[in-house]
C-alpha cells in the first residue's frame, strides 16, 4: 500500500495502528465494559511520557466511559500527542501539555469535556490545510454528537472537546 509514498506516511500509519491496538488491549483487559478515564489516557499518552514526562500536565477526576467513547478519546490523545511532538509544545524541552477532563451537565444529559493547552513551544500557526488526525477527530466527535473548538493562538494550540456520554 504504501509502495512509492512518503516515508512519513506509513510511519503515522504505523503509529495510529499501534494506538489502536493499545487501546483494543486496554478494553480487552475491562472485557469491553467500563474502563477509567485516566486509564485510557495514560495508555493513549504513553509514548509521550516517556519522552516528555515533566512536559504533559494531566487532571481529571476519576469517572469511567463505555467501550466506544473510550477508544475514540484514545484515538484523539493519539492525534493531539502526535502533533504536539511534531509541530507543538512537545518538540522542543520549554514546552508543555496541559490535557483536562471533567464533566458536565447539559440540557440533553451529561458530556465529557476535555481540555488541551499547549504552551512554551514554537510559534503557532494556522495549518495550510486540515491534515487526516483534524478531519478525523471532527468528523468522529461529530458523528458521536460532539464537537471540537481549536485554536491557532501564536502561544500556542489548543482545543476543547465535547463529547455526550
């Protein structure tokens, strides 16, 4: 498949993969039932700590997600990490994640909202084009009746995300 492309491409393919997998092991281990959200979160963040450890700030309480919503907030850590290694706060040692999670009350029940703040790394700037990890994560956050609020501030990104739980 990847025959003649870009390196790098087959690489982050490699690398969603592996997230998903890591995520599919997670659920396998709570027989596809509940599972913690911090549980997921350290699973989906886990290649980034190892590397920046004293860089990603992490809060939340403890509350639990089915399955499903589960292995979408693994799939958009895997995405927001990925970025912030490449482009963000992660790609140089003066910067730093703030990833949050609470929930809220809403008219139609409860959401998860989730909050992540880059600081202290290169200069922000608004993409040329949406990449695959953006579209994606919009796309299922919509699909889910979510959404997604992302900013380009130069000192730095950020995003918040909704989803119903």
């Amino acid at each position: 498949t990847f025959r003649g492309a870009p390196a790098g491409q087959a690489h982050a393919f490699s690398a969603r993969i592996l997230a998903l997998a890591n995520a599919h092991d997670l659920l396998n281990h709570h027989g596809w039932g509940q599972v913690a959200v911090s549980d997921t979160v350290h699973r989906a963040l886990a290649p980034f700590l190892e590397a920046a450890e004293r860089q990603l700030r992490l809060d939340g309480p403890e509350l639990e997600l089915p399955a499903n919503k589960a292995l979408l907030l693994a799939m958009i850590l895997h995405e927001l990490g990925t970025n912030a290694v490449k482009y963000g706060a992660l790609s140089c040692g003066e910067g730093a994640v703030d990833f949050a999670w609470r929930t809220q009350t809403s008219e139609d029940g409860g959401k998860l909202v989730l909050s992540w703040r880059e600081t202290g790394g290169p200069a922000v700037q608004p993409p040329s084009r949406k990449g695959f990890g953006s579209a994606m994560i919009e796309r299922v956050l919509k699909g889910e009746r979510g959404s997604a609020r992302v900013s380009y501030a130069p000192a730095g990104f950020s995003c918040e995300l909704e989803m119903p739980l």
